[in-house]
C-alpha cells in the first residue's frame, strides 16, 4: 500500500483588524495518510495525521500555533 506524505505552506491576510492593525496568518504543515482498505478504488477505512506549526500576528502582538489532527475514516460496506 501507498503512504501519500503532504508538505504545505499556507498565508492568509483576514478581513478584520485588531486595534486598527491588519490581521495575518502563516502555517507550515505535514500529514500523512494510509488507506487499510478500499473497494472499486473507494476508501472505507482510513487514517490521516497532520501537524501544522504557525503564527498569527498583528502589529506587535503575536501568538504562535501547533495543531494537531487526527481523522479515521470509515464507509459502510
């Protein structure tokens, strides 16, 4: 079986300020998924993983970001 790996980055400006100061966003990402079973190329069971690693800003104030993601698939046979 294939283990599709995914590496990203992503940035965003929001379309609201903080105290008058313009929003914005970056996160670098990477997951990994596995298939353990699937019929007529369909997935009914699977597994995804993802760790994303970020900032938000505005003006002087910052907070940094780790999310984590976990998602287990299951379809009706």
């Amino acid at each position: 079986r294939e283990l599709p790996v995914r590496v990203g980055y992503r940035t965003s400006a929001f379309p609201f300020q903080f105290d008058g100061v313009s929003v914005s966003e970056s996160l670098v990402a990477v997951g990994v998924g596995y298939v353990f079973l699937e019929q007529a190329d369909y997935p009914l069971a699977m597994l995804d993983l993802g760790l994303e690693r970020g900032r938000r800003s505005a003006g002087p104030d910052e907070e940094n970001i780790w999310r984590a993601t976990f998602t287990l698939r299951l379809s009706g046979f």
